[in-house]
C-alpha cells in the first residue's frame, strides 16, 4: 500500500537510511580511530572490508547462520590489521603505502576468492522492529534498526570510555602521542601497534560483513565503493573521537541516503549526482578542515600522515 | 623524602674514535644545588645520561649514598630515585597534567579510577611549592607552568634526585627564579638533591652552591660558587678569556624606512592569531631586536616576511610597496632571511652545500645563462668563494648539507643571504646551539650588515645576544609588541618584566 505522505517520506526514508548506511561507517571508522590513535594509519581497510563481505557472506552461506558470518568477517579483518602492522614494524617501511598495497590486496583476492558467491542467497541479520506502534508502512520500514547498528554505537561509547579510563586506553594513546614516553614507562609501543591495529581491522571486517549480509545483502563485487577510504577521512573529521566518528558516520550515512530517497518520491533527475553526495562531502570537509597553515587540532603526535 | 648523595667515579664515553667523556669524576653532596657548567659538546648531557642509564659508558662508576650502583637502563636510574628534567618538554600535549602523572607512574590499574586518582593529585599538590592545573591539556599550560610541571612530576614520582638539562631556556627571567629558588628552598631542606646543565652565570651565582666545569669531555675542575666570579668561570669553560667584542658599530644617521609592519595579525598552526595587530618600522642601517620568550608569535611573524606563512590582515610594506613575499619581491628588495632551525628552514637538506648557496639565485646567471639549463661549474665556483669567506667546514662544495655541523649549515645560509648585499635582513635566532667562537663570528657578521646600511630584524630569545647587537628593542608578548626601548637606555629590568607579560 503506497501512502501519501508527500515529500515527508524524503526525511523519513533519510533516516532508515542513515542508520542502515552508516552502521559500516561507525564501524569502520571507530576502529580506524583506535588504530589512528596509536600512531598507525591503515589505509587498506577498504580492502579489509570487501574481505570482511565476502568471507562473512561465504561462511554465512556454508553455516546457515548470519552471526557464524560475522564472526569470520571480523576474524579475517583481524588477520588482514596484524598483517598491516606487523608490515609496518619492519624498518623503512612506510604505513602509507603498504595501507594502500594492502587494499589492493584486499579487494584482488575477495573478487578472486568471491567468484562463486555471487550467486547464491545467504541469509540475512535481522532487525529490530521499533515501528510497531505506527501504522505507516514507510514508519515501520524506517525503524526497522539492524542490530549491528546498535551494536557499533555500544562500540563507539565503549571505546571512547576506554580510550580515557583504561590502562590500556591510555598506553595506546600514549603509544600514539609519543614513543618516547610510551618507551619510558615500559610500554611496547610495536605490541599497542599491533592490537590496536588488528583490532581496527576486525571491525573493519564487521563493517564489511554488514554490507553483505543486511544491506544491500548480497555479494557483488562492487559493494563497498570506497567506504574504507571515506571512512579514513571520516576520522580526520571527526578528530579521533570515537563519539564524534558516529556522528559523523549518521551525517555521511543520510547524505548516502538523499539519492535513494529522492527518487522514491519521483524525482529522478540527477539520481547520479546526489549519489555522489558522500563523496562530495567528504571532498568538502577536507578542504574545509585542512591547511598546510594550521596543524590538525587532537591530531596523534605520532601520526605520520598529518605530521 | 631525603636527598641522596651521588658520585660519579671515572666516567669515560667514546663514540667511534672521538672520546665524548674522558676519565670524569664529579661528586655532588646530599642537599645540593650543583651546576654543571660547559659549552655546546663539552660532554656535559653526555655525563648526565650515562648516570642516568640512556647511554652505556665504556668506563665509570656510581656511587649512590657512598654505595657502589649499577645503572644500565634508565628504568633502574628510576627506581634508585633519579629523576631527569629536559630543555624540552616531555609531558604528552593532548593529555592532561593528571593523565600525564598517573600515566608516568607505571604502575596502573586495569580500569583507572579518575576520582580518587585526582583527590590524591590535589593532596600532593598541597604539599609542593607550587602547582599547576590538573585537568588541563598540557598543550594549554604556558612554558614556565609546563617545565614546572615536569618538575613536579619528578617530585610525585617520588625521585629525589634531580637531574635538570637547561631547565630554564624557555623560561622568562621571573618564571626561571620562582622555579630555581623553590627548587633551591628544597634543596636547603635537603629534601632533593640537584644537579642542573646550564650556561646561565646569572643563574649559577644565584642559586647554585657548587659548580662542575667540563670543556671538551674532559673535567677542569670543581668549586664552590663563591670562589668563582664570572671570569673564572668563562674562563674555565672555554679555557681562553672570552673577547666579547663584536664589530665596531658604526654611528651613522639612520636611512629611510626599509620595512613597514602595519597592525600585522598571523593565525598559528590551529587557527589563534599569534600575532596580533603589530606594528613595527625597521630603517636602514639598524638593528631591531625582538626580544621575548618563546612560543609568543615570533616564529610565526619571521614565517610571514619570508613567505611560509599567509598574513591574516594588516600590511607588509617594503620599500613603501606592499610585500607579500614573493620570489620575485624578494630578489627585488634585496631581502635576505636567515630563519631558526636553517637545516630545516632554509636548506634542502639532501642537497649539496653549492645547491643550497644557490637556492636564491640558481635560474639567474652565472648559475643559469637562460633561467632553464643549469650550470653545475659557476654554482661551484660560487660556492668555494663563499666557503671560504664565511669559513663553513665542509668536505667541498659537492657534499650533502645535512652532514654539517649545526654552525656550519648557520654560516653557509648566513653565506648565501648575506652575499647579496641584502638592504633588509631577517635573522632568527642565529646563534641558537652554537658553541662561543661560532656565536662570535655570525654575530659580527650581522653587525657588519647593519654598518653597510642594511635594516635589521634580529628575532632572538637570547636576551644577552639582543642587547649586544640591538639599536632598538621591541618585546614581544602574546602576539604584541610590549615595549619598545632604545637600546642605549635599556632598562633590563622593564624588558625582563615585558618578557613575562607584567
């Protein structure tokens, strides 16, 4: 039953699609962040997360069980982040370019390894139903929240209470602001590295996951789309704060909506030009947040890539 | 807390053939404010950290409270309760005071209890001389607040042995004596024992009771501060009497206004204004002196006249025109621009010695017949002339930059902007990190510009180096100018006073 709810179905479809395009951004990012904050750049996580998709949507169509699906996602996206690490610990080695070898990687082998997957039907994660009490089916649609979503804003708190409040929280912040320091009170700065690094990797993964089992929900090899990397930036943005990335992640995932949402009420002119909103976006706030003039305010002192 | 004694017995250190320590013994008494006096390389950091533990030393003992130690890593320096303080600052700047104490503490909980972790900082700091504020970052706390918190760090570590690298070189005057007569009150209370690297006399007769000298990694020899004055001193650092004499200064009337600052306002590297609204005229034939401490908008103005930074209003005016450095203007104006840290401002650090003189005028002839082709034979020939009269030591012409000694690469860039018989030079702190014969030589060499009729913007911290060379002396203060004196009437005192902001 199509309802008429006018041009507030653009809003509304805004909103289901913010939660449901920006759950891999929160994940992706979130763990970017903690991988950023230890003074690494992983910069194949686009490729982390494609194999993410592909291994957790393979698993998912062997075992039957979604969550079986999202766990290997997350365990090959820990693999792929301890590989970036243990890379970049070998001397002149440069995290740049071996993020960018690595998404390559990635993506070569997911397509190779995915062939036979695109076929096939694996079944899907659920949702939870939060629009029982309307009777508008766009309603209902709307409030259909994946559980990954909630999931990664649990994620996103517990990692900025974390970051603050643990030991460990404070050695990968250490770790990432000065190695001095980090080296001073024992820590390993190598071992931080290479933690926070795989587990940013194994969320990545999660991210990618959620891409092939909930939306769109199916393997193609083009269902990723430079997420990974707009992710990367998107932590930039939000200035290595855990909370502000899942903002920022609900702020790309509406303006990824627009398009879809557009043409859901007809208007289709430029259905292309609003899809490349995020990427607008992100071109956008680039400029706006950086200057050769200006050092990134929270920026790791470590952090190679903006120092 | 009780204040230990500490003796070092027979320290030798060699790096490859050169013998940076050799056969140095110092002993400091329990309660002491013991200086360690020396020119650059004299082996005094050396020294320090081989006690420390962050180098091995070939030869040398430690006796701690009269009992032989073993000191291999600085964690071991740690325990015994030596504790180091450094010129720069080691606090983690996007951490706050108290993360940064509990964090240096090593010894933490798996889930950290902030609350009671900041009531027992509050306690501790009841008890200190002075305090600093907890929760904010260290990159908000002012330079004396910073090295003030490095110090109490060391006390809430419970070290009672202080070792103090240069604590004051970026402190005002005023904040310098708060922090070393506090420290000096503790010492008397024998609650700490001190020794601090420094080559202040001003600070050495005011606060310390004993005085180590070294010159060349060798020990000249240990005494109470009150048998010592100024030049014994000088001259057991440098083991010749020091003529401080630079050039003759010419008198002669001033010329025209050569630089023109006019309510000139500069954002720094997050968006602040570090300079703000300053004007300033410079005429040819004298020098300005920009007095101030560090971190106060200098860095930022010199980045502006020599085109890495963007103004944010205001107006530049060379010559009466307006100047936004460019190349080409400054070709035009003859502006020559001697920058802090040249290796890294003013060099291509993976260039030859001959490319970096070049830089200025390599697409003009004879360095480039057309502005295209380049012509490696003049280069070099330009080059040896100006080795020779600057006296850069350099393997030739040909040889990386970056292999330099830090004075050297200062005398070949001060070779290649002075040869241009520049009508305004810009020079920041020229003379930072050189030892005293080199300080002399580009000293003079600046007063030399100035006798030819040049317009000179001496930016320095070094207050001594500003009233020697000076005709006027500006103070900078948080992005303004604080006072302008004549340097014929300085009053130091008032100077002292702007430097801090009073």
């Amino acid at each position: 039953m199509a309802s008429d709810l006018g041009l507030w179905s653009v809003p509304l479809a805004m909103i289901a699609g913010a939660i449901r395009v920006s759950t891999p951004f929160i994940f992706v990012s979130v763990g970017e962040c903690l991988t950023e904050r230890s003074g690494r750049i992983n910069l194949g996580l686009e490729g982390t997360m494609v194999m993410g998709a592909m291994s957790g949507y393979g698993a998912a169509l062997i075992s039957g069980s979604p969550w079986l699906g999202v766990l290997v996602a997350a365990l090959v996206g820990l693999m792929f982040g301890a590989l970036h690490a243990v890379i970049c610990q070998l001397p002149k080695v440069n995290d740049v370019a071996t993020g960018i070898g690595l998404m390559l990687f990635g993506t070569g082998l997911a397509f190779f390894l995915g062939k036979p997957l695109i076929q096939p039907k694996a079944p899907n994660l659920g949702a939870i139903d939060l629009g029982w009490w309307s009777s508008i089916p766009q309603v209902r649609q709307a409030l259909q929240v994946n559980y990954l979503f909630v999931i990664g804003i649990v994620l996103a708190f517990g990692m900025a209470w974390a970051l603050k409040n643990t030991r460990w929280g404070l050695i990968v912040r250490l770790a990432g602001e000065s190695v001095d320091a980090a080296l001073a009170i024992g820590a390993s700065v190598a071992r931080t590295r290479l933690i926070a690094t795989s587990i940013g990797g194994a969320f990545a993964g999660v991210g990618g996951a959620f891409l092939s089992l909930y939306y769109p929900g199916s393997w193609s090899e083009g269902l990723s789309s430079g997420q990974g990397l707009m992710a990367v930036a998107l932590v930039i943005f939000a200035r290595w704060d855990p909370i502000r990335c899942l903002w920022a992640s609900l702020l790309f995932g509406a303006a990824g909506a627009i398009s879809p949402a557009l043409q859901s009420v007809g208007v289709t002119q430029g259905y292309y030009l609003f899809s490349a909103a995020p990427y607008v976006l992100t071109l956008a706030l680039m400029i706006a947040t950086c200057s050769p003039e200006r050092s990134l305010k929270g920026a790791p002192g470590e952090l190679g890539a903006v120092k | 807390m009780n204040a230990p004694s500490i003796e070092l017995i027979g320290f030798t250190k060699r790096f490859g053939a050169m013998a940076a320590l050799d056969d140095v013994s110092v002993k400091v008494k329990a309660g002491a404010f013991h200086a360690l006096l020396g020119e650059n390389g004299a082996g005094k950091s050396t020294l320090v950290k081989c006690a420390m533990g962050y180098y091995a030393a070939d030869e040398g003992q430690i006796l701690l409270n009269n009992r032989e130690v073993a000191i291999d890593h600085p964690r071991q320096a740690h325990e015994l309760g030596l504790g180091m303080v450094y010129q720069h600052f080691t606090l983690v700047p996007n951490m706050t005071v108290l993360e940064n104490f509990v964090l240096s503490r090593g010894d933490l909980p798996a889930v950290i209890d902030w609350a009671s972790e900041r009531k027992a900082l509050h306690a501790f700091f009841s008890t200190t001389p002075f305090a600093v504020p907890i929760d904010l970052p260290v990159a908000d706390l002012a330079a004396g607040q910073k090295q003030k918190a490095e110090i109490l760090r060391q006390l809430y570590l419970k070290r009672n042995l202080l070792i103090l690298d240069e604590p004051t070189s970026v402190l005002t005057p005023d904040e310098a004596d708060e922090v070393l007569s506090t420290l000096k009150k503790m010492t008397e209370e024998k609650l700490v024992t001190i020794v601090t690297i420094t080559h202040k006399f001003r600070e050495v007769n005011a606060f310390c009771d004993t005085v180590t000298v070294l010159r060349r990694g060798k020990l000249i020899g240990t005494k109470p501060t009150a048998e010592l004055d100024d030049d014994t001193m000088a001259e057991m650092m440098v083991g010749r009497r020091e003529t401080r004499a630079v050039v003759e200064r010419e008198q002669h009337a001033l010329g025209k206004t050569v630089l023109k600052l006019d309510k000139l306002s500069v954002a720094d590297n997050v968006g602040q204004l570090a300079v703000e609204d300053l004007s300033l005229e410079i005429k040819a034939g004298e020098i300005v002196g920009v007095a101030g401490v560090s971190g106060n908008g200098q860095r930022e103005l010199v980045e502006t006249l020599a085109g890495q930074r963007h103004k944010q209003s205001g107006q530049m005016l060379v010559h009466g025109e307006a100047y936004a450095a460019t190349r080409a203007e400054m070709i035009r104006h003859k502006i020559a621009c001697l920058p802090e840290e040249p290796l890294r401002n003013a060099c291509v650090a993976e260039m030859s010695v001959a490319e970096n003189m070049a830089l200025r005028s390599f697409d003009q002839p004879p360095s480039s017949p057309d502005g295209i082709r380049l012509k490696r034979g003049p280069m070099r020939d330009v080059a040896r002339k100006l080795i020779e009269a600057y006296r850069v030591k350099t393997p030739g012409p040909d040889a990386a930059i970056k292999g330099l000694s830090g004075g050297n690469v200062q005398r070949a860039v001060l070779a290649r902007e002075l040869s241009s018989e520049g009508d305004l030079v810009i020079v920041a702190n020229p003379c930072f990190g050189l030892d005293f014969a080199a300080v002399a030589e580009i000293r003079a060499r600046i007063v030399q510009a100035r006798n030819r009729g040049a317009a000179v913007l001496l930016v320095s911290e070094d207050l001594d180096e500003i009233l020697q060379l000076s005709d006027r002396i500006v103070v900078m203060f948080d992005g303004k100018l604080a006072l302008q004196q004549d340097a014929a009437q300085a009053d130091v005192g008032a100077i002292g006073r702007a430097m801090a902001g009073h």
